[in-house]
C-alpha cells in the first residue's frame, strides 16, 4: 500500500529530531509571534529557536529587528530574566556594559578605546533576517534563503480579506504537550478524528465538509470546513461576534483551517483569527502557543470571545492528549505504520518532505 504512515524513527529519535529541525527551524521562514508584541520603539521580547535565544526588537523608525541575543565582547546572554519589556533607547549588556541600540548597533564598550584598531561599527549584534506578513513575524536563520513571500506562494492574496495585520491579541493560551511536532500537524490536517473526540466541535462543523486544496506546493496544506445551518463561529454557543470587517458573506459560512509549514496552524474564522505556533522541545515535546485575535472594533466593550476561547481549550486539548496517546503508541518496539484512508489526504504531504530529508 502506497500510503502509509512514516516508521517510528521520525518520532522518536533523537538524531532525527535534531537533524530535521535544523531543516525546518533552522533553514526555513519560521512564524515567531505577532508584530503587536513590539508595538512601540524600543519593546523587545526573547524568543527561543533551534537552540537559539533571539531578540526581537522595535527601533525608532518602526521596524521590526531580530538578533541573536548575545553580547558581541564575551558572548554574554544580553537579556536573560526578562523575556518581554520596553528597553527605552538601549540594550545594556549585565557583564561590561557594553550598550547597543535598538537597531543593534554598537554605542558604547567601556575601556575599548585603548584597544588598538577597535571600532564600535565592527561589533552590531548579529542580525537575523526578519519579515513580516499579515501581522505575523517571521524569522530565518539562514542568511541565503529565498524571500518570505517565495515560502508561502498563494497565501498572501487569498487570506486578504481577513486582513490579519489589522487584527489585535484577545487572549494567549500556551501548552506543553508530551509528542512530537508533527503529530500535532497531522492532527491539524484531518478531521475523521472529530466525531469521536470533539463532540461540541462535530455539532458546529460536520467533519465531513471539509474541502482540502489540492497541495500544489508543500509549504503549507490546508482547506476549509463548512458551518452548520445557523451557526456563525465555532464557539461554546456558535454565535458569532461582529464579522471581521472585509469578509464578504460567503467567507463567513466557512472556516479555514491552514497549516504553513513548519509550525503556523493558521485557522481563520468568520469573527476571530486563532492561530497556534508549535515549538519542538525534544523529539516527544512541543510546546504549543495559542493566540486568539479580533479586530478592534469587535473588541469593544461588550464583546467577549471567552465562548470561543473555552470551545478551543476544551478542542485543544482533547487533540493534545490523543496526540500524547499516538506518541507513546509509535514508541512501542511493536508499531508499523498503518494505511491513510482517502480523509486524510493532507497528511502524506508532510511525510514526502521528512522521507526526501532522508535519502
Ligand atoms: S560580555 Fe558583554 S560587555 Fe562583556
Ligand atoms: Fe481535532
């Protein structure tokens, strides 16, 4: 049988896991947060990639800068207990105060005038390449890789009309969840799961109205799911808030459900945009990030999203614990990976790209 699920290696292995994060954490445009958490010049908060501390900053022209965060004299961690704040004008490092900019250039280094042929403009911290999309920063290690743009194709003008750039944080839910990244992907991208393990979820959305897009690029995977006669979101209640403001009437009858490779499940509902980053901790570990965001005007007072905010932790972590389930299951010395039906047609996607990993 042609599709089958990978052998357990890729879930539990070590190496593996090392090996392929590097590929898709290290090597590939990676959503990293929302432009709101540096709103203001001189905002910073730390992020944590690939084995990496990152400082993500707003200098005064507006712009959105990441460096790694570490001090040019010693290597020192530049910002160590506090992972978010506003700086003022500056980045003090808490070893020889060497101080930076929030461009990250080089102001002052006490006693390196005397050292001969030293210039401060040597020494910036080192820059990581950073672009935004539709509010979303993203960050690649790799110096030379292709645009932003070029990874996520198509993306840009069909989720136009949500304007997500305009969209604001409502609430933050963060998880820790005892499997492998790609589990949670592929729980993501198939719904015959629903009916049995979300069943507030199956009365809003039949499972079977999905339509997934035919993957023509493999840097993201996802389709839409219909709402049920009468229902207007996917909350506790399934009523909806105002829409978002540029949806037009048939975008509301749907609910879109995108997976940008390698870890932004984007799911885009007529009132509210949830989004979920994943961050890979181990080969068995994830920690999980999950945003709700609205647009201003439905955040007015009045407007509470918290039937929206329960419906999705209570679905959230019904997924986390099969998810936990299927990873210790694969870990058994008995597992062989067993056949995809035809509703899960998304999920070979992701395979293909780990086995070309493995030639
Ligand atoms: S290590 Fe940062 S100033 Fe010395
Ligand atoms: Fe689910």
């Amino acid at each position: 049988m042609k599709n089958k699920g990978l052998p357990a290696k890729y879930y539990t292995d070590p190496s593996w896991f090392k090996r392929e994060t590097e590929y898709f954490f290290a090597d590939k445009w990676v959503c990293i947060g929302r432009e709101e958490e540096v709103r203001n010049p001189g905002d910073y908060v730390v992020k944590h990639l690939a084995g990496e501390s990152l400082l993500v900053t707003r200098d005064d022209n507006k712009k959105t800068n990441v460096f790694y965060n570490h001090c040019r004299h010693r290597g020192t961690l530049l910002v160590s207990d506090c992972k978010k704040g506003n700086a003022g004008l500056r980045f003090q490092c808490p070893y020889h105060a060497w101080t930076y900019g929030l461009d990250g250039k080089l102001l002052g280094a006490p006693h390196m005038h005397e050292t001969e042929g030293f210039q401060l403009a040597d020494y910036p911290l080192h820059s990581v390449r950073a672009e935004t999309w539709a509010g979303h920063i993203f960050v690649n290690l790799n110096k030379n890789a292709m645009p932003l743009l070029d990874q996520i194709g198509g993306l840009k003008e069909r989720f136009h009309p949500w304007r997500m750039e305009t969209l604001n944080l409502i609430h933050r839910i963060e998880y820790s969840v005892k499997a492998n990244w790609k589990l949670i992907v592929q729980n993501y991208s198939e719904c015959i799961h629903c009916p049995i393990i979300h069943p507030a979820l199956q009365k809003l959305s039949h499972y079977m109205s999905g339509e997934n897009e035919p993957a023509t690029t493999e840097n993201y995977l996802g389709g839409r799911m219909v709402l049920k006669e009468g229902i207007t979101t996917m909350s506790m209640d399934g009523v909806g808030k105002a829409p978002l403001p540029f949806l037009s009437e048939d975008e509301r009858k749907f609910v879109y459900y995108y997976w940008l490779m390698p870890n932004l499940l984007l799911s885009l509902h007529p009132d509210y945009l949830l989004t979920h980053t994943l961050w890979p901790i181990s080969e068995a570990s994830t920690k999980i990030i999950c945003e709700f965001h609205t647009h201003p005007d439905g955040m007015k007072e009045g407007s509470d999203f918290s039937s929206a905010i329960e419906f999705w932790d209570v679905t959230n972590k019904q997924d986390w614990h099969v998810s936990e389930l299927s990873q210790i299951g694969i870990g058994s010395r008995a597992f062989s990976p067993g056949p995809y039906s035809v509703r899960e047609s998304l999920l070979p996607g992701l395979d293909r790209m780990i086995l070309e990993l493995d030639p």
